[in-house]
C-alpha cells in the first residue's frame, strides 16, 4: 500500500512512475513504428504494448504525433552527442576524426536497426516525422559544413568567391548526411552485402575521397560563376 502522505507506490515516487511510463510508451513507440509502420501505429497498440492506460498517454503526450516526435529526436540526439564525444576524444587527422564521427552514428542507427527506420525509412510516411527529419538533417548539414571549412583549404580562386565555397560546402553537406542516411537503410534492408566495420569504411572513403575534390570543384565553381557574373 502506499504510505499516506509520501506519494510513493510500491517504492516509488509518482514523478518516477511518470518516468517509468513515458520510458515503456517511447520504447513501444520505437517498436511499433518500426516493425509495424507508422500507419499502422495507434495509441491503442502503443498503450496495450506499454502496459499504460490510455489516460496515462495523454498525461505524457498530446497525440500520437508527438510521441513520434519524442521518439525520433531521442534516436537523434542520442548519436549525435555520442558522435561528437568521440570525434573530440581523437587527435585532428581528418580520416581518424572522420571515423569516429562517421562509424559512431553508423553503430547507434544499426546496432538497433529499429532506430535507422524510424529515423529515416517511417519519416516518409509521417509529416512529423519527416519534419523531424529534415531538421536533424539541417543540424548535421551546419557542422558538416563548419568542419569542413575548417579542414579544407580552398584556392585562391574558390576564397575570392564566397559564393561557389558556400554551394560547394552546401552540396557536399548534403550529399554526405543524405548519402549515409540512404546507405545505412539499405544496409539495414540486407540490400549490401558487407559487415558493419567495412559499411563504416566505405562511407569514410567516400567522404575522405569527396573532400580531397573540394579545393578544384570549389575552383571550377568559382570560375564559372566569375564567368557568369554580369
């Protein structure tokens, strides 16, 4: 029974009964979405998996949609706090900074391939989810582009042009955070034939590869739009 006046049940506060229910609704919300579809999701399925009445869920979250809400950014947040903790324990070596980066994401989405299709095959059948997604994309695309900017050195050419560097640095975020998205669903679909360290390894010298090409591509760019500029 629960003693009168402490708020505890069976050792336990009500705040932490309210953690303990939001904790079960995300992770049958991470499972639903994932196994079953979004459109297939329902407050019903999440409640009965969760073992939460359906009160409970709409103390926690205002709809279904923002439980999915919750859900992807935790995936997101997650691999990307532990991608930067790991890019800032290696030394300044772009192919080492590349790897920890590149293979800690790739190891958070895969290592529970429920968290890839969530955060990037269920997004197209959700408008949140989809919002979710570009936004996490937008994120990643601003540090792609810092870093890069950083570890580049562009010729004279691209540098009197802030115009070409910019689209260059723009495309080449782009590409990278969208490539890998679409590699590692792929992978986690059986559709390539390679372990998780060789996927890390092929995207890594896909990017290592992309950017010793910047520096021209930037240059080619920069003359063209001096070409075009009126």
């Amino acid at each position: 029974m629960r003693p009168a006046g402490t708020g505890t049940y069976r050792g336990a506060s009500a705040e932490e009964r309210r953690d303990q229910r939001r904790r079960r609704l995300l992770d049958a919300g991470l499972d639903m979405i994932a196994t079953q579809g979004w459109a297939a999701t329902t407050v019903r399925g999440i409640c009965e998996q969760a073992k939460v009445g359906p009160r409970f869920f709409y103390e926690t979250f205002d709809d279904l949609d923002a439980l999915a809400a919750a859900v992807h950014d935790e995936i997101v947040e997650s691999a990307l706090s532990h991608a930067f903790e790991a890019v800032a324990a290696v030394d300044d070596d772009p192919r080492t900074a590349m790897t920890a980066g590149i293979g800690t994401i790739i190891l958070e989405l895969t290592e529970d391939p429920r968290r890839a299709r969530v955060a990037f095959a269920e997004a197209h059948g959700s408008e949140t989810l989809m919002r979710r997604r570009f936004a996490a994309m937008r994120t990643i695309d601003d540090v792609v582009r810092e870093q890069t900017r950083e570890a580049v050195d562009f010729p004279a050419a691209a540098t009197n042009s802030p115009a070409a560097t910019d689209a260059m640095l723009q495309a080449f975020a782009q590409l990278l955070t969208g490539g890998v998205a679409e590699v590692v669903l792929v992978w986690v679909d059986g559709g390539l034939d390679m372990d998780r360290d060789d996927l890390v390894a092929t995207c890594v010298e896909f990017t290592l590869t992309m950017l010793e090409r910047l520096p021209a591509m930037a240059s080619h760019l920069g003359e063209r739009l001096n070409i075009l500029a009126p």
